[in-house]
C-alpha cells in the first residue's frame, strides 16, 4: 500500500445514518436533476454526422473515466485493505497506515473532491446517444458519491471495530449496489454503441468482490 496525496476528511459517528446530504435517496434526485439540467441545456436541434457523434460521446467517456479514476482506484484500495485486514495479513506498520489510507479513499468519492465535481457536471451532446451518455454520467456519479463512498465508510467503521454487525451488513448492501450501478453504466453505454453503431471507450469502473471475506 502507499499514501495516497489525496485530502483527508472525516467520518460520520453513526454507520447507516448519515446525513441527509449523504443518502442514497436524495443523491439519486440531485444527481437526476444536475443531468437534467445539463441535457436540457444541451439538447438543441443537431445535424452532426454519424463520425462527429461517435467524436462527441467518446469524448465524453473520456471525460467520465479520468474523473471517475480516482474514486474507482479509492474503491480498489479500500476492498483490498478490507480483505488484508479480514485476513489479518497486515504487519503492525501497514496497519497503522490503514486508517489514513481509507480517510483519502473516502475523500476521492466526495463531492469535496474536485474530480468527482468535474464528473457531476461534464456537458453531455444533445444527440440521442448523447442522451445515453447523460443517463451514464448520471449513473457513474451516483456510483462514486452513493455506493462507493458509503463502503468505504464502513470499512472505515470495520477497522476500529472489526465485529460492527451493523457496518458489515450495510458493506455487503453497498457492494451489491456497486455492481448492480456498474451493470446499468455499462447498458447505457451499450445503449450509445448501438445508436452510432461503434464502440465507445470502455467504461472503467472497478469491480468489488462477488462476496466479502467475513460476511
């Protein structure tokens, strides 16, 4: 494991009851009406050649991948630690690095965190793949600053208190979540291939474990 450069922040007392700014419920609406906004904006008659669509949403994946990066390395590195620490393979020293470690992973699937701003507001083409490429930013948002940032959490949580039932059960909630988010990107995206008939960028998300060790 190395430090991440990322900017410490902090974490919530009660596992499972955060605030309301943090709930999955008003993070589906803010996110939904953020998109909205911006594909309303943009969604003004367009005669862009079938090459300038393909242009415009690979531009956009680009954009959704690099702002996602950190959040999705933040997931990868926090699950490991989950699993070093289930499995007790950690040395006394890498132990201590633990809590800094997941305080930067959490950060990195924020809204503090600038990339995961910039996400929330890529302009997306008003074109109907663009249209699937909005829905997509939407969903890879939702997957950073609702699922992600939640299993962290409770990660978190689990390496001050290794027997919290209840941050073990609310992690084995949030990584279904993650896949489950993961799979509806990957439609939409699926869904623009189809409409410009080419193969935009993969999506890169990373992928959790089918099953947690200690669940």
């Amino acid at each position: 494991m190395t430090a991440s450069s990322r900017a410490p922040t902090t974490i919530e007392n009660n596992v499972g009851e955060s605030p309301w700014y943090k709930r999955r419920a008003w993070l589906v609406a803010a996110v939904l009406v953020a998109v909205v906004s911006i594909t309303v904006v943009t969604d003004l008659p367009q005669n862009s050649s079938r090459s300038g669509q393909i242009s415009d949403d690979s531009t956009v994946m680009s954009q959704v991948n690099e702002d996602v990066g950190p959040c999705s390395y933040a997931v990868s590195e926090s699950f490991t630690i989950y699993r070093d620490l289930t499995g007790h393979t950690l040395t006394p020293s890498e132990a201590n690095q633990v809590p800094g470690l997941l305080r930067d992973d959490q950060t990195a699937c924020s809204f503090t965190d600038d990339s995961i701003y910039q996400l929330s507001t890529i302009d997306v083409p008003g074109s109907p793949s663009g249209k699937e490429m909005g829905q997509l930013v939407s969903t890879v948002t939702l997957w950073a600053t609702s699922d992600a940032l939640s299993a962290i959490e409770q990660i978190q949580v689990l390496d001050g208190d290794p027997s919290n039932g209840k941050a073990a059960g609310r992690l084995g909630q949030d990584e279904q979540l993650l896949q489950r988010d993961r799979a509806q990107a990957e439609d939409e995206l699926s869904a623009a291939d189809a409409l410009v008939r080419a193969e935009l960028p993969a999506l890169q998300l990373a992928k959790v474990p089918a099953s947690l060790p200690g669940a």
